[in-house]
C-alpha cells in the first residue's frame, strides 16, 4: 500500500432531504439507511481502507458530529477529524484537508469523496481511484471521476469531455453543467460525451494547493497562513478563525470550472449519491408489487403497492390502499408524502421549523 496516498471523506452535510429519518443532529452519513448492518460513514471509511493507509485517512465534518465520528469509527484518531465551526461549502473544506495533508507530506497524492455514497462494485472503484492516484501524481492535472449515465437524470450534474486524453483512459473536461431539465438532460446522454457528476476528486497536494493560488486566492493565503499551525494544540483556533472570513463556494465553481488542466475518467462501479427516497426506493430489494419495507419485520401491507416505507423495527405498521407514496416515521414523526412530491420534503421542513422550531428538525 502507498503511504503517499491520502483520502479526504467530506461529512459534514445535514441530508435534508431524508428527513425525518436524517435530522441536524444526526444527519444520513451517520444512518443505516439501507438496512446493510453499516452506516454510510462507515462503509466508505471501509472502502478506503482498501487504498491507503488507516492513518492516511480524514474526515471532514461538523464540529457537532465529531463525537458521532469516533463513534462509528473508532480506529479514526482526533488529529484525523478535521472539525469545520461553520458550513462553508466544499471548497474550504477541500481546502482544509488538503493544505493540512501537504505540510505534512508535500509528496501527497489525495482523493476526496462524500460519506454518503453507494458504491456497488468496490474492486471496479478501487482500481479507479489507485488508476486516477497513479496519474495525479506523475502529471501536473485535476481529475474527477464521471459516471456513465444510464438515463437522463436531472438529479445529477453532468460533465462533458473531449477526445484528447491523457493515459488514453484520461479525457480532458469541457464544460461541467449543473442539474439540467429533463430535455437537457436527454439531449446529454444522446450526445455520448456526457458523464454524471459523482463529486469525486483526485490530485497531488501539490497541484490543488496551487490552483488554489490560482483560482481562488484568497482561500488560499488564509490556509497558508495555518501552515505552522497544522497538527499542533493551535490547529482548531487558527481553522475556526480561518473558516470566518472564507466565502460560500463549492470546490467545482471555485476551481474545477476555470482550471484548464481538467481531466475525467469514465468509471462504472455501481454509483449511487443517495441523495432523495427516490434513489433509495430504486435500490431496494421490493417485493413482487413494487413495495420497498426498510425493516420489514412488523409492516403488513394490503391492496398497496410501489411504495417506499421506513419506520422503527418496533413499530406495528398496517397500510391498506396505498400507491406510489413514501411513509417515513422517525425522531417522533410521520412524513406521508406521494413519491413524485418528494421534492417538497425540504420546504417541508422549513416549515416545521418555522412553526415548532428546530425540536423535529
């Protein structure tokens, strides 16, 4: 296994949009939301245990769920939870990650990914990121990993490539594109040269501190300035100053989108972002009329069929003449919602916030 391989695990999202069962304080990275026996977290911890070192690897999250984090993974040390104060988006927090990696090993080659997604085919994902590690490290580049789409989904961002390539599995980024319309997105898969945005990252410490110079450079000075702070008793001072003067911006817009040494690599592992009920309906064992329990030991269903349903294991649930809906029970609530509104769930809880404040939040 190569020391000089290093992975970022960005977990410091709220998951929003599988409330109730994800809340703020305890958010869908940290759930089994699959019903596997592991959390999301964990899984993908697993998965790079695979690729680097245990010691080489770091989480990015909250400062509120860093208690979670040794929790559900114990192995992981206090100097490998990098704690944000605030939410900043995904550059600073690559930002953090990276910089910290660097001044402790400017040899450093890093893959960043989310915690909470679903990998399928982990040996396929494994060869791609030690394929895209190997590449980051002998070229001066910025890879992403691209999903081969399989249907004009307007959930996912998309990326568009070019012939020209580098390793001749490499290809040179054109344009990335955030969510299209389903038009859009249809006119995509038609072309061939599109690929699903998965929000994976590869490259060398020293390549993405210096198109953090480039692109974003004031981001840039603030983490320098850390330098003589990383891995000493002043690191969370200094960070928590540092995270008050960063801008609201994503590590695609910030840099991905304007640097000209972009490359992709089209990947098929089984990729899923978890990102709606709709992507967990679609990946659960159903039964012959379409019905998808999470557990399903106490729920009995009459004349009810394509329906997403997940509640407490202790819980007796009986649903009759019920089609197409999600039923989600958690934190001393019940979410009925048709399956092709879920897309309300988030001003849904906007609103219960609005009216009982953060208590079911």
């Amino acid at each position: 296994m190569n020391n000089n391989y290093y992975a970022i695990i960005m977990a410091g999202g709220i998951g929003s949009r599988f409330w109730p069962i994800s809340r703020t304080s305890y958010p869908k990275q940290f759930i089994d939301i699959l019903g596997t026996g592991k959390t999301l977290i964990q899984n993908t911890y697993e998965r790079f245990l695979k690729i680097c070192p245990k010691e080489n690897i770091y989480i990015v999250t909250n400062e509120s769920y860093a208690g979670l984090v040794k929790e559900q993974l114990p192995d992981i040390t206090d100097g490998q939870i990098l704690t944000e104060p605030v939410m900043r988006n995904t550059a600073p927090c690559v930002a953090y990650g990276s910089f910290k990696i660097e001044s402790i090993n400017p040899d450093a080659a890093i893959v960043v990914a989310p915690s909470d997604h679903l990998i399928l085919n982990e040996d396929a994902f494994v060869a791609a990121i030690e394929k895209s590690l190997q590449t980051a490290t002998r070229h001066d580049c910025l890879i992403t990993l691209g999903i081969k789409p399989s249907r004009p989904d307007t959930g996912y961002g998309y990326i568009q490539y070019t012939d020209e390539t580098l390793n001749e599995e490499f290809h040179k980024v054109k344009t990335f594109t955030e969510k299209p319309t389903l038009d859009i997105a249809r006119t995509f898969i038609q072309s061939g040269d599109f690929l699903w945005n998965a929000g994976i990252f590869v490259w060398s410490a020293k390549n993405i501190v210096n198109a953090f110079g480039i692109y974003l450079p004031d981001m840039h000075e603030i983490f320098a300035e850390a330098r003589s702070n990383y891995n000493t008793e002043n690191e969370k001072a200094h960070i928590n100053q540092a995270y008050q003067q960063c801008t609201n911006i994503s590590i695609d817009y910030g840099i991905m989108e304007k640097a000209g040494n972009v490359y992709v690599l089209p990947s098929e592992f089984g990729w899923s972002d978890l990102g709606t009920w709709a992507s967990i309906y679609q990946l659960a064992e159903k039964d012959y009329v379409g019905n998808a329990v999470i557990p399903s030991e106490k729920v009995i269903m009459y004349d009810s069929s394509n329906c997403m349903v997940n509640v407490p294991d202790e819980k007796l649930v009986v649903l009759q003449g019920l089609h197409d809906y999600i039923v989600v029970e958690s934190n001393n609530t019940l979410l009925i919602c048709p399956r092709d509104q879920e897309q309300n769930i988030k001003q849904v809880v906007a609103d219960v916030k609005q009216k009982f404040g953060t208590k079911y939040i």
